[in-house]
C-alpha cells in the first residue's frame, strides 16, 4: 500500500505550477486591486457568483493486484491475468456554483462523477479452463470450462464545500482554499465460467461475483489560480486531502450446477476501515464567448488512495474463512479531458 504522505508529492510539485500561471501578475504586498475595477474582469476574480459546467471523458488505470485468474488445464499456464482487465472510458460530469464577496472571501460547492467504467475480457477454450485456486476441484465449470467471461465495473461520485481566501491582481488571481469532501467508489467484479457446451446435459454455468463500496470522508487543502488575456484565460487547481475510508466488501453465493445444484460456498461480505488520500489536479484554457459565458477545455488527474477494489475480494480457497476477508490498501490513477460551459456575474 502506498503511505498517504508519500502520496503527497502526487501535488506538491504541481501546486507551484499552478502558481506559476500568475506569478507575472500576483507577488507577495502589491495589495488588492480596486473592487470597481475587478467586477467587470473576466478573471472572476471580481467579487460576484460564478458557476461551471463540465462533461467529463476518463479512463482509470488498472490498480487490483496482479495475479492469474483461468489457467489452462493442460499446460498449466495463464490464460487471463487480472492486468488484462482494461477499463474502457467513462463519462462523468461535474457541476461547482459559488461565489466571492469583495474583501476576497468565497465559498463554493461542487459535485463530480464518472459512471460506468468497465473492463470486459473473455477466453475461450474446450474443456480446459480452470479457475486459478483450489475451488476449481468443488465447482464443474470451474474446472473444465468452455468460456470465461469477466467484467469489472468502476463508478465515482463527489461532493466537496469549500471556502476560500483570493489574492487579486490585474487580470490573474490565486485562491488558497480548504473545505470538505466526500467521495464513493463503487465496483463490482464477476466471473462467469461456462461448461459442457458440446454434452448431452447441455451447457452449464457458475458465476463468482463480488462488490465492493468505499466511501472516504474528510478535509482537502488546495490552490487554485487563473490569469486571463483579451478573449482568453487559463485556469487550473491543485487539491489533496487525507481522508477516512469505511469500506465494505460482499459476494454472491457460489454453486456447482453439475447434478443437483450444490451451494459450494454462502454469500459472504466483510467492513472495515483505512486512511486514504485523494489528488486532484486541473488545467483549464477558457474562450470568453460573452461578457458572462465562456467555453471550457481542460485535462484532470485524479489519485485515489487507500480504497478496496473488487478483483482484490475474488478468493480462490476453500478454506472455511474463504471470501470473508476484506482486501484494501489499493489505489485508483484517473486521467482524462473536461468539456464545458461557465458562467461568471
């Protein structure tokens, strides 16, 4: 498991870069700039209400621990390795209003989501692919399966309230912001395993599901600064926070098909609790279209730490504790591009 204060540096050196945006234009004592000039800037860093809009495209990496999941019977080598589990782009969206009063204090909320990351990957074979454990000799299509389909199935939801302290100067400004943020991860993970598909008795068929939920809860810090240019500006944000993970895990029920249907293995689940860590980072060019509408174009990444995934659950035993253990400590690297509209009054 990474350590939350290694994960740090996932911003520390960005932040500087934030700062870099407007280090033209914001140095330490050059003090406010009059409120009457402001309101009319496109900065936003007038005092006044802004609000923004963004369709989201990501692709998540694959963080589950690498380990076999079907072997081959005859050979004896892996067919499907939980790294083959790539996750396809999911879309999302995130929604902020806030706003800032004249002496430079804001507040602010905000809502994120990506929905719908999955990984799908099937192999075929005759008669020869095995779930990678011991449980492969208690349930018949573990053992002598014909296909194996998997899917791992990813979805975020956000919700943060910030406030926040403004330098302003001219056409750029910084915010050094903290506040509060929550954050769900929910996944689930299965396995379908098919059999005698070329037998009398026709095709039989077992399923190994699991699901985990995690939800993380607690403080952020952060900068954000934009600096603008006739029609332009360029926006972006650093954000990290230390956070509490009450984390669950729960599985299907296992049953062998072969004859009279046999239940191998009962529902299972487990809870527990960890530490996390969550980065966020931001860039953001923006196209003034009206005096108050602008268009957004951006990229994001997005470090999530200390959360339990769900290929991590899959235990292959047949221990009596089999299934029962929670698996954390693992991590989720998102990345992706922003699309939207914002409005600044």
């Amino acid at each position: 498991m990474r350590t939350v204060s290694g994960s740090w540096g996932f911003v520390g050196g960005s932040v500087m870069l934030v700062l870099a945006l407007v280090s033209g234009d914001v140095r330490q004592g050059r003090g406010a700039a009059r409120a009457d000039d402001l309101e009319s800037d496109f900065t936003g860093g007038a005092a006044g209400r802004y609000a923004f809009f963004d369709v989201l495209a990501f692709q998540r990496d694959n963080g589950a621990t690498q380990r076999p999941l079907v072997n081959d019977s005859d050979t004896g080598t892996a067919v499907l390795s939980v790294g083959d589990l790539a996750a396809a782009t999911g879309l999302g969206s995130r929604l902020f209003v806030g706003s800032r009063s004249a002496d430079g204090w804001g507040r602010e909320a905000g809502y994120f989501g990506v929905y719908g990351m999955t990984a799908v990957s099937q192999v075929a074979g005759d008669a020869n692919l095995a779930i990678a454990g011991p449980i492969s000799q208690q349930v018949l299509p573990f053992s002598d399966g014909d296909t194996v389909r998997t899917t791992w199935v990813s979805s975020i939801n956000s919700a943060e309230f910030n406030a926040f302290r403004s330098r302003i100067e001219g056409d750029s400004f910084i915010d050094f912001l903290g506040g509060f943020r929550y954050l769900s991860l929910e996944e689930q993970a299965a396995m379908a395993y098919t059999c005698c598909t070329n037998t009398p008795t026709g095709a039989l068929r077992s399923d190994y599901r699991t699901q985990t939920s995690n939800n993380l809860f607690g403080g952020q810090i952060g900068v954000r600064a934009r600096r603008s240019w006739d029609r332009w500006a360029l926006e972006g944000w650093a954000k990290a926070g230390v956070f509490g993970n009450a984390e669950s895990q729960s599985q299907g029920p296992i049953v062998d098909p072969g004859g009279v249907s046999t239940v191998v293995r009962t529902a299972r689940s487990s809870q527990g609790s960890e530490t996390a860590f969550v980065g966020d980072l931001n860039a953001t060019l923006v196209y003034r279209l009206t005096s108050v509408w602008g268009l957004r174009m951006g990229y994001n990444l997005i470090w999530i730490d200390g959360v339990a995934l769900a290929p991590n659950q899959w235990d292959f035993s047949t221990n009596a504790d089999a299934g029962k253990t929670l698996v954390g400590g693992s991590g989720v690297f998102l990345s992706g591009a922003n699309l939207g509209l914002e409005a600044r009054w």
